[in-house]
C-alpha cells in the first residue's frame, strides 16, 4: 500500500469511526508507543510459580473406526513431513522444521521485530498474512494430539514437542507477525487447550525430563504473554464483530484451563461477562449473526460453542440466554441449508475455523449442527469432531430451553426471508431473500453490496448462487468484484455499486433495505421491497423489489423496477451454479440440473440479453468454494436504460 492509498485509506477509516472511538484509537496508540520497551520487557517476564492446570479428559480416545484411525495417522504424518492443510482443503509446503513466521504461500518471511511496528498489509513485508496467521492457529497441531491419544505412540508426542519448541523460539512475545493480532492469539489458545487436554495436561509425558519441564515453563510463560496482550488490545468500537468474540473466547478458555496466574480471575471474569454481551449484541433475536456473512454467523458460534463448553467444564457456566442466541444461531442455519447441505455464500467468508478435530475440509455447518444436537438435545455424539470436542471438554449439559423450534422461514430482524416449498424432502425448492442490512457496526467489514438479492436452489443443487468471497489479499479488482453488486443476483444502477466502498473491510455509505409488503408464507411467497442505495446519485434512484413464490406452478416471478426522473442504465444479474447446463434460447433463458429444468421468461423494454462466463476485465462470471479458489460460472446479465419501465424474469421448474 503506497502512501498516498495509505492515506486514502486513513481518511475513510476516521470517517467510520465515532468521535469517541477517534479518541479511544489515539489513546491505545499513545500507550503503546510509550509504553513500547516496558510491555515488552513485561510480556517475556518469567511467570511466578505456577499451580497446576486444569485438565478435563479422564477416559480414553472417542471409538473411531478402523479407516478414521487410518486417516488421522496419515494426516499426522504429512504434518510431521511439513504438509499442512491451511483453510479449507489447500495443502502447503511449511518446511520442517517449520518456519512459523513465513507465507506458504508467497514464500516471503516476516521480520522478527516489534509487531505493532509490522505493516500487515505489506505483501513484500508478510506475504499475505492470512496463510501465516492460518498455520499459526495450529489447528494442525490438535491433530497430532489426536495421533497419539488414539495410537499411544510416543512419536507423535516427539513430534508435537519439536513444533512447540520450534514455535516458541521463532515467536517469542510481541515481536513477529505472529503477534500482530489478538484474535489469532485467542484461536492459538482455544488449540493450546485442545492440545492440552489431549495429551494429558500437567501429567503428560511430553512434559517429562528436563527438556520436558523447560518446555512447559516456556509454554506456560507463552500462555501469559497471550492472556496479557489480548486483554490489553480487546478490538472495540466499530471492529468489535467476529474479532472481539475471539479475543473474549481464546482469553476465557485459557484464564479457565490455566489459572495460575494472579491476573487469571479477572481475566476470566471480564471474558464471562463480555462474552454474554456479545453474544446478544452479534446475534439478531431471530438468530442471524449481524456481520450478514454466513462463514461468520458459524466461526462466531464455534467459539461460543467452545467458551461455553469449557465453562461447563470448569462449572462457571454461562447463562441460559447465552445459550438461546447459540439456539437460535443453529435454527437459523438449519432452516437456510437446502436438503444437500448446501448454504449460500452470503457475505464473506475466509474458510477459517476455530478448531479442526475431524478431516479437514469436513462440512462445519453439518458439525455445528451436530453439536447442537448433541448439547442440547443430548442426543449421543455421532459427528466425529463433536466426539472429540466434547472428549476435550466433557462436563455437564447446560441449562438451555428445550422447546426451540427445528426450522423456520421468516427472519426479518436478521434480514432474510426463505420461499419454496417441500423443505427438507427429495423434490425441495428453497430460495432465500436478503432483505437485511449490509453489515455490522460502522465499518460492516464483512457485508457485501448484496441487498435485494436472492439464491435457489432445487432438489438439493445450487441454481441462482452467491459467488463467495475467493480472497481477501488478492488484486484489489477482485476483492471489489465479489463484495459488489454485480456479483449478486440484483440490480446495479449506472454501473455502480449499490453501496460505497472505501476499502478492502470498509464500506463508507450502505444501502439500507425496507420490506414494503411481507409474506404470508413460503409456499404462497408475495414479498416486495426496496433500498435506498441509489439515492445517493445527483438524480436519486430507488430499486424496488417484487418477488412472488407459487407451490402449486413452482413459478417464481421477480419483478425489479428503478424509479427516478431521468432514465439510467439498469443491469439484472442471475449467477448461476458451475455445474448447471445454461442457455440463451429464441424464448429466455434455460437451465439444465441432474433432476430438474427451469425455464426462464424476461420481459420489458429494450432489454438486451448476454451469457457471461469467466470474464477477467472486468471480471464477471466467477464462483468461489472455498477461500482462494475461483471458477468460471455462467451469468446471465440483463441491460436496459429506464427510468420507470419494470423487468420481470419468471422462473418455471419442472422435475424429471
């Protein structure tokens, strides 16, 4: 970043900020610029003498089958070989022994100085620093624990010794882009106890001997310069999202399972407390995470999750109400999963988790769905990560209501409304409408430009997608294409996103929907509605919305209309899933599944018609899984110039 986008970049960072929170970052800047030699000098402090940790796991190793033993223990090899899966199924060279401060990516090493001083945002300094804070999680290393609490093999403890002790000397405290953000210290921590806990804790023999008990204090010295610095840089103001819950979580479960310090019940006070805040501030009361991301609505509940259960574990239990928004959080997500177990991609996403305790790349809906079922329903724990979660952290259930609904259709405080119908059956129709904000807080970091649009999918295949996310620190047009209008099922006016960005986690002005007409039900669909995006333009538009669902036709007509005094250019975009057959025919538009076709009928004036696949300039045309990764996908783009006339696009499916 050159100085004059720094600051650019600046100048929109002050304008989204309160002035109380302008005051708050001067102050924390102050501080620590004064402060620089002494917290150092304190963070590496050798502890005081120590009582013992709390270890939880008693019993042996969850029962796995023959082929999941087999599968963990070749995980664990290739980690001992320096082959680390980062995100969700990408695997990286990362050297053995490891080199903890480098991007696998990039192959560029971070310098081992102060890390406020680090400029994360540097390619040529860091690399792309979301590969080096995703294999210093060290969701890898929990898996090795896992090696040897089901094999006994003492290698495995050999093992995890040598990358603790290799990390412990590469990262020591506060210097390093290993310390440049407190949310990654509280997702290493949520993992050290993991690890911690599978290994034994104090009685361990990875601490046995002398090398033993100079790794254990060195850990532990770690562990406080962690605990310290987060509870010093708690995010806050309008970066308090999915950061701060982190942040609380990671510093709550290591002041629960170390409390050998005099800080440790405070700490863990302060986290109990702010994380039950939390929790009902960042959740809607219908149960949607308030970031409008969905990658986010389950990596905010997994630490939850994990808070929580620790909690139980150390009988500090959280609240009741704690656990609804937790309830409330899984009906959401069951009810927007279609019957193949797919979610839109609504928002972004960057694949991180909080803990990997099953293969990597596993679905983590499925298995926050499964801990649901398991917590709160006490049903016995058949997803293999829940197993293990709940053998690190066993304890009693936590006193929740039991008489929450499975599913629902209507979340109108989180934004989002679902039609179709025969939900959760082989012949399943399910669309899904956001009607919602744009984001979270006054920056709405993780938002897309997405209001109005919709996604379907039928007979449990995507059909009109979310395209996702694909990188965060890729070129900057393409961090811009997927947060934009334009690669939403929606309307862009003037060639314009709907909302205005002012930088990779910054939107400046959001358009805000209203729902105009609610509907009755998902089978019999009549919603319409509007935003105000536009309105900023020096001849105001507003996008106006009707979208009508009929069971008995599965018929689903969307009708878009721009109102303003002069006439604009108008483009509709329908994106469309990879592995769907598309084509322009003489009457619309059809779509080709493995069970179903749709049909698809636009009418209005002057309306021209292109199928888009792939295109780079700008790009148009593409669909992320998973983080860092896009393919090519048809879209189909509808331009006119209007001030008044409607376009209306019907969709008709039938099944084979």
């Amino acid at each position: 970043m050159n100085a004059t986008v720094r600051m650019v970049w600046w100048v929109n960072r002050l304008r989204c900020m309160s002035v109380a929170e302008i005051g708050f970052r001067l102050r924390r800047a102050a501080r620590a610029k004064i402060a620089r030699g002494a917290a150092l000098r304190a963070a590496i402090a050798p502890a005081a003498p120590l009582p013992r940790a709390r270890t939880f796991t008693t019993h042996a190793a969850p029962d796995l089958t023959p082929a999941q033993v087999d599968a963990l223990l070749a995980e664990a090899d290739r980690i001992c070989a320096g082959h680390v899966v980062l995100f969700a199924d990408r695997s990286f060279d990362v050297g053995v022994p490891t080199i903890w401060n480098r991007d696998p990516y990039s192959g560029v090493t971070g310098p081992s100085i102060f890390s406020s001083d680090i400029a994360i945002d540097n390619p040529e300094l860091v690399g792309d620093i979301k590969h080096v804070w995703e294999l210093n999680r060290h969701l890898h290393l929990v898996r090795l624990a896992q090696a040897w609490s089901v094999s006994g093999d003492v290698r495995w403890l050999h093992a995890l010794e040598q990358q603790l002790r290799s990390w412990l000397d590469q990262c020591p405290p506060l210097q390093g882009p290993n310390w440049t953000s407190p949310m990654e210290l509280g997702i290493r921590l949520v993992n050290w106890a993991l690890l911690w806990q599978l290994v034994g804790g104090e009685a361990s023999v990875l601490f046995a001997g002398e090398s033993g008990q100079r790794l254990r204090a060195d850990w532990l010295d770690s562990i406080h310069a962690h605990c310290r610095t987060i509870s010093r840089n708690l995010s806050r103001h309008s970066s308090a999202n999915n950061h701060l819950i982190g942040e609380l979580a990671g510093l709550f479960v290591a002041s629960s399972v170390w409390p050998c310090w005099k800080e440790s019940s405070a700490w863990m006070e302060q986290a109990r407390r702010e994380l039950e805040q939390q929790a009902r501030l960042q959740y809607s009361l219908d149960g949607v995470n308030r970031e409008q991301a969905f990658g986010y609505h389950v990596f905010s509940a997994e630490f939850l999750f994990v808070a929580g259960l620790v909690g139980q574990a150390c009988d500090v239990a959280f609240s009741r109400t704690y656990w609804s928004v937790l309830q409330r959080a899984l009906r959401f997500l069951r009810s927007v999963r279609d019957v193949s177990g797919h979610v839109p991609n609504v928002g972004d996403s960057d694949d991180g988790s909080v803990f990997r305790l099953d293969a990597a790349g596993s679905d983590r809906a499925a298995q926050l769905l499964a801990l649901g079922e398991t917590v709160f329903g006490a049903q016995p724990a058949s997803h293999p990560g829940v197993r293990w979660l709940l053998h690190a952290l066993p304890g009693k259930r936590p006193d929740a209501d039991t008489h929450e609904s499975d599913t629902g259709w209507a979340f109108p405080d989180g934004g989002y409304l679902l039609f179709g119908s025969h939900f959760g059956e082989e012949k399943e129709i399910k669309g899904m409408l956001d009607c919602g904000p744009l984001g979270y807080l006054g920056i709405a970091a993780h938002g897309h430009a997405d209001a109005l649009s919709l996604t379907l999918s039928v007979a449990g295949e995507q059909v009109l997608v979310d395209p996702g996310t694909y990188s965060y620190w890729q070129g900057q047009k393409w961090r811009d294409y997927f947060r934009g209008t334009s690669a939403h099922n929606t309307v862009r006016v003037d060639g314009r996103d709907q909302s205005v960005s002012g930088g990779r986690f910054m939107w400046l002005r959001k358009a805000q929907a209203s729902i105009e007409r609610m509907p009755a039900s998902p089978h019999e669909f009549d919603f319409r509605g509007s935003h105000d995006g536009y309105t900023r333009l020096s001849d105001p538009v507003r996008h106006l919305r009707s979208v009508r669902f009929d069971a008995a036709t599965s018929t689903l007509v969307v009708r878009d209309e721009v109102s303003a005094k002069k006439a604009h250019p108008v483009e509709l975009f329908w994106h469309f899933a990879p592995e769907l057959n598309v084509r322009l025919t003489s009457t619309g538009l059809h779509v080709r599944g493995k069970r179903f076709a749709l049909q698809m009928h636009t009418t209005g004036s002057d309306l021209k018609l292109e199928l888009v696949r792939g295109a780079e300039n700008p790009p148009l045309g593409w669909y992320s899984r998973c983080y860092q990764s896009k393919e090519p996908s048809d879209v189909l783009r509808i331009s006119t110039v209007s001030s008044a006339v409607p376009v209306e696009c019907k969709f008709t499916i039938t099944f084979f």
